[in-house]
C-alpha cells in the first residue's frame, strides 16, 4: 500500500474521505475530537500545494436529507481549526460540484455535505461512487472509523482511482492495531469489558492465542460467571451466549481471568446502596456495576509487567461516579504503562469517554477512532475500507 509521502500532490484535486461522525446537538458541535484527529493530514496536503475536497457521513439519516444531520456545522468548525474558509456544499454530486472543483486554487478547502444524504452511499452504489470520483483526480481515506463500511464513499469511489492511499490517521490506526497481533512487545496484556460479549466474541477467540492474558470485566462477565454456575442476581445477561462463554472458559482458563469480586447495588441507581461481594455470591435482586477491589489489586499487578496493553469496554458503570473506581484505576494503571515506555492502545467509544472524563487520554500511546472498526480488524476481518486500498 503506498504511502501519502509517495505521491505528488501539487496542484491535485484530493478528495478525501474523514470520520465527522461528530455529536451535535442543537446545531452545535459537543465534541471536536474526530475533525482535529484528521487535521495533520488536512495540513499536509494542503502544504503540498493540493485542492482539498473533504467527504463524510454524519449519524443515519437513512437516505434522506435530516437538517439536523447536515455537515454545515462541521464546515464551521473546520474553518476554526484551520484558521481559513472551508466552502460547504449542499450536495455531494452534481455538475455543480464538478466545475466548483475546477476553479478551486490551489490550498483550497471545500466539504460535501453528508454522504448519507444518498441512499446509493449504504448500497455501496458503484455509479454514485463514480460520480463522487469525478471530484478528484487523487483518493485519500482517513476514515478509519468507517473502514469496516463497505459504502459507496468508502468502497465503491476507490475503483475509478488509479491513486488512492491512507491518510495519516488510517495509517496509524492500522500500526498499532495491525501491531497487537503481529508484533506485540511481551508480555501483551488485553482487558475486555463492556455491556455485552456480542460483537467480541471474534476479538476474544482471535486475541486468545497472542495475549498472555485476557482481564475480563464490565457487563460481559456476569455471562461467564452464570455459564459457569454462579449466581448473578439482576445483572445484565446474554442467556443465548452461555453455553458460548463457558467453551471460552473451558478452553482458556490458563490465560483468562474473570473478576473475584464485585460491587453490586440494590438497584441500577447512581445512588444506590452498594457493598462489595464475591463473584459467585451476588445476591438475588441485586446489580453488579464495577469490579470489586480484590480484582482491581489482582489486574493493575498483572498490568505492572506489560509491554503491550489493549482495552475495549469500561470495568463497570464509570459514568456513575459511586462505580467508577475499577475503570479508573484501571486507566490510571494503563497510563503508568505508557510512561515506563509500553505500548497502550484503546478502542471502543465507552472506553475513550472514561479515559477523558479522567483525563488520561494525553497518557495513552494510540487511542482508536473506529470504535467498530477496530474490534472487526482485532477479530481478524478484513476491512472493505483498508482492502480498497491496496
């Protein structure tokens, strides 16, 4: 795959695919996280001199135009980060857009409005990727985070392109995830929580035979605690992945580790009355809702030898401040292993908002912008968005 190094780019039209998947309420942008991930490659190309067209989708709008949903906003903020006008277009085809291109100079910034605004973008539709492709005469994606999308501006766009290559931030991403199962530095330590073991039983199986070991946590545990006969009394629970969880742990129980203790509450209440039990003993009625403090102390010391740390899914309801403890001493410990020179790395949107409402997210070594993107890459699918690259 080559690299944006490797090409010219003066005086090109590049039209490039970004993550602006971004929050907005109200017309108002919650957080830029996602535009300033892709600004060092914006930066880039327009330093070499390059007609800059920018495309995104923005939330599911079905193929329908949503006001709320438009990418104006997006533009605005752009423009803020970049310090110079970014013009926006109303649409993301059209002769218009053709001829706006071509009288574009050359440090120009133009972006489409949502991609999803088309129903031929989710059909992967191959004559609305070649109508998006005459905007361009070079293709970049740093999408990552719509990588394991096959779509129209992701997947279809690339065959009309005799140039198309990663932008920094899809580089990145693909690195250090590409790294966890290539080359990890030993001892590789991952940790898996989360709601729910749907959707990550490939990561699991995948992630098995390379870690040295895998810390289970979150909502996901209480499945593998009632495969394996334990009372769970009110927590969450996958009834249709237990005969799933207990073949996991039958097969692995050298290398996997399910919490010791937990925090239950009374209720599912950020107010609710807790105490702190064993795995096995939580009483009917009531909710587990973080680690307990036995399996903090047991994971944050396994966590003290590694080189190579993956975490998907926060250890329990961070967001509630009265159960927020075994996520944050768990982002805390991954931080100390960053600073000692380990590899870190962070996927899944739940995890990303615990470690800023921490405020660790400068202490970690690569935090993922593909939340599912991520996980099917780990899990040993190939992406359409990466696959069309090549």
């Amino acid at each position: 795959m080559r690299s944006l190094r490797d090409i010219e780019l003066k005086g090109k039209r590049v039209l490039m695919r970004v993550d602006f998947n971004v929050p907005i309420e109200a017309g108002e942008i919650t957080d830029d996280t996602r535009i300033r991930a892709v600004i060092p490659t914006i930066q880039y190309i327009l330093n070499k001199g390059s007609k800059l067209i920018i495309m995104s989708h923005l939330g599911r709008p079905k193929g329908k135009r949503v006001e709320s949903m438009s990418l104006k906003p997006v533009a605005e903020q752009l423009s803020k980060l970049l310090g110079k006008p970014v013009k926006f277009m109303p649409c993301c085809i059209g002769k218009e857009n053709e001829k706006a291109t071509h009288t574009m100079q050359d440090g120009d910034v133009m972006l489409l409005e949502n991609t999803r605004f088309h129903p031929e973008e989710e059909a992967n539709d191959s004559k609305y990727g070649k109508e998006l492709a005459k905007l361009g005469d070079v293709y970049v994606n740093d999408a990552f985070g719509a990588a394991h999308r096959a779509h129209a501006s992701v997947e279809a766009v690339t065959h009309y392109f005799d140039i198309k290559v990663p932008g920094f931030l899809m580089e990145k991403e693909l690195k250090y995830l590409g790294g966890l199962l290539k080359s990890p530095r030993k001892p590789f330590i991952a940790l898996l929580g989360g709601a729910k073991i749907s959707g990550k039983i490939d990561v699991i199986n995948n992630l098995l035979p390379v870690v040295d070991k895998l810390l289970l946590g979150g909502g996901m545990a209480f499945t593998f605690f009632k495969s394996m006969g334990y009372g769970v009394g009110s927590s969450i629970l996958e009834e249709d992945k237990l005969t799933l969880a207990k073949e996991i742990v039958d097969k692995w129980k050298h290398k996997l580790l399910l919490p010791s203790d937990v925090v239950c509450a009374a209720k599912f209440d950020k107010e609710a009355e807790k105490k702190v039990v064993a795995a096995q003993t939580i009483p009917d009625g009531w909710v587990g809702l973080d680690i307990g403090p036995n399996t903090v102390t047991q994971y944050t010391e396994i966590l003290s030898s590694a080189n190579t740390v993956f975490w998907n899914g926060p250890m329990g309801v961070f967001e509630f401040t009265r159960f927020e403890n075994g996520t944050k001493a768990i982002a805390k410990k991954i931080a100390e292993v960053t600073k000692r020179g380990g590899i870190t790395v962070i996927g899944g949107g739940d995890t990303v908002a615990a470690v800023n409402k921490f405020e660790m997210s400068s202490q970690i070594t690569h935090i993922s912008t593909g939340g599912g993107a991520s996980l099917e890459l780990l899990s040993g699918i190939k992406l359409p968005g990466v696959e069309a690259l090549g």
